[in-house]
C-alpha cells in the first residue's frame, strides 16, 4: 500500500509528459518553416518577414512585387514564388536564386541558371505559361500582359 502514491505519481507524470510531446510535434512543421524564413531575411540584404498565413509566409525585397515562401504541405516540402514586372530584370533573377539557393539547399550558379531557363523560355514559342524540371525542383514561369511570375518547388516524393 505505500508504493500506491508513488506509482500514481508516475502514472501522472507519463501523462503529462506525453501529452506535452504530442502536443508538440505538429508545431515543428511551422518552426522551421519560421526559421528558414528568419535564416533568408539573415541572408540577403532588405529581405523583411510580413504575415504568416494558411502556411504561406509572405516576404518583401524592393527588387520582387511579391515574394512567398510555403511551408510543408500534402504536394510540397517548400515553395518559393515571386512576381516582378513583365521583362524580370537581372536583379530579380538573382534574388530569386539567392532566396531558391537558400531554401532548397543547393548551388547558387544552379539556381540561377534553372530561374533563368525557366523566365527566357516564356514567349512566342513556348507561350506564356512553362514548366519545367531542373535539379529535381518544379519551376513554373507565367506571364500576364503587366507582370510575369515564378513558382519553384519540390515534390514531397523526392
């Protein structure tokens, strides 16, 4: 009869400490998608971190209109979009395969290279939405009459 406190103690302290585990997992998912966002405005110079929203973490650089970065989801382990006018300028390209460099771990040089392909590939023969694969990422350019957009991102299966 003394062990009885002693094991319900135990009992109960299993239990929280499970319960505070479980609790803790789904929430790992948006920390690193936090911290690889704080690790691109560390990064690259006047890269700013706005609102976090439905898993999309939304970015500014005076060189993009608009810059996302999204977390984890069922399709994708990480997407990066941006937007930038009609003809993207260099300055774009290279913010872009800065931030994609970043994100998904690989080569600047390869980075831009595949951003590049992808941008100069839209137009009369290809028309005004590519897609392509490059070093096993997706990119997507498209292209309306006021602004064109790129969308890179890796498949949860690879």
């Amino acid at each position: 009869m003394t062990f009885k406190p002693f094991l319900r103690r135990a009992f109960l302290c299993a239990l929280v400490g499970s319960t505070v585990l479980a609790a803790a997992q789904p929430a790992s998912a948006a920390d690193r998608c936090d911290d690889l966002a704080q690790h691109l405005k560390d990064q690259i110079d006047s890269m700013r971190i706005g609102q976090t929203a439905a898993g999309t973490i939304y970015l500014a650089h005076p060189k993009a209109r608009e810059i996302t970065l999204g977390c984890s989801s069922k399709n994708f382990s990480n997407q990066l979009f941006a937007k930038a006018d009609r003809k993207p300028s260099a300055a774009f390209v290279d913010l872009i395969a800065s931030a994609s460099a970043i994100v998904f771990t690989l080569p600047k040089d390869d980075m831009q290279r595949g951003a590049t392909r992808c941008i100069r590939r839209m137009g009369f023969l290809h028309g005004d939405d590519v897609s392509i694969r490059y070093r096993r990422l997706d990119m997507r350019c498209t292209r309306t009459k006021t602004e064109s957009s790129i969308t890179i991102s890796r498949s949860k299966d690879q």
